[in-house]
C-alpha cells in the first residue's frame, strides 16, 4: 500500500511570510502532504485572529491544492499531532540564534509525546528569507513601512486593512 508522507508546520504564523512559504515549499519536496497548524492561543495577543490567519493562509495555500491544509489548534502540540495521527514537525532555521529555543521545543515535544514518538526535522531558509520575522513585518506595517517584499501580496494587502482600521478606530 502507498502510504502518503505528512508533516505538520506549525506556528503563529501572526502573519506569514515568505520565509513560512519557503519552507512549505521545502516541505513539499519531501513530504506528500503539509498541515499547516496555525496556534490559536486564547492567552496570547495576535494582530490578526485565529479565523482570519486561516482564512488568510488558505487563500495563499490554495496554490499548492490538496496537497496543503490549514487548521488552526490550541492546547499543546503533541495533542493536535495526534489528533491527525502525524509524527513529524518540520520547523524553519533562520540563523543559528533560532537554534536553542527550536532544539528546547523539540525535545520537549519529544518527550511530551512518550511512547507516540515525535520527530522534529528543521529546514533551512534561503538566504535571502533569513532576516524575516513576523515581528518586525508586523512592526514595520504599523509604522507605515513596505513589506511587499517579505511577505506574499495576500498578507500585505490584509496588514494594509488592519493597520488602517486600527488607526481608524483610534481617532
Ligand atoms: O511561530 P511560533 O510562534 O514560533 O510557533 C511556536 C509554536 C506554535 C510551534 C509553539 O509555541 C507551540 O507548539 N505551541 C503550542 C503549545 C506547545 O505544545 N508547546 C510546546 C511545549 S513548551
């Protein structure tokens, strides 16, 4: 039996960018299908709500068909792993500072997921994506900077909108 090969790239994903999609595409060269989990925590302050992430990301994630899903989870991520039955994350590397809190995830989710066994696989960015955070997208957005060409033009149209209502609802 042909047995399809998934992966699960999770993240806030507060916006994507084009470092996110280098990395899908990477995924795509190994894997048969890419979850993409958006991490809907309640706790947590985000620019853009748990539906509209989604509703953002699929729209861009349609190029790649069935190929790509998008859901959204909260909680830990060993539980929404199971919950699709995948064993495998795939998370980006940027530079090596990213390092040390990916390798602490990983083993921790290793060891959170006991006898279920999860493995993490890190994927390098180009080169040109290495200095991309959607922290400072989101910062440079805000302050009325181009972001066109850090994240795809879906995403900077949605940041336009938000920073406009936002300053809208200031006044
Ligand atoms: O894009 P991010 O914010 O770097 O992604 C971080 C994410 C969502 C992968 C991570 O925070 C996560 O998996 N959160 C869910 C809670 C959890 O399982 N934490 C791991 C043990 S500390």
């Amino acid at each position: 039996m042909n047995k399809r090969l998934k992966v699960v790239f999770p993240g806030s994903f507060d916006p994507l960018t084009n470092g996110h999609l280098d990395i899908i595409e990477r995924a795509l060269r190994l894997f048969d299908e890419v979850v993409v989990g958006i991490l809907d925590n309640p706790d947590k302050i985000h620019l853009f709500s748990g539906d509209e992430r989604v509703k953002i990301i699929k729209e861009q994630l349609s190029i790649f068909g069935d190929k790509v899903h998008v859901l959204s989870f909260s909680g830990l991520l060993v539980n929404f792993l199971r919950s699709l039955n995948i064993h495998v994350v795939i998370r980006g590397l940027r530079a090596i500072s990213d390092y040390d809190y990916e390798t602490q995830l990983a083993l921790m989710n290793r060891q959170l997921s006991g006898s279920f066994d999860v493995e993490t696989i890190f994927l390098v960015t180009r080169e040109e994506n290495s200095y991309i955070s959607s922290t400072m997208v989101k910062q440079i957005a805000e302050l009325g900077g181009d972001v066109s060409l850090f994240v795809p033009s879906v995403v900077n149209e949605a940041l336009k909108q938000k920073f406009k209502i936002q300053l809208g609802e200031k006044r």
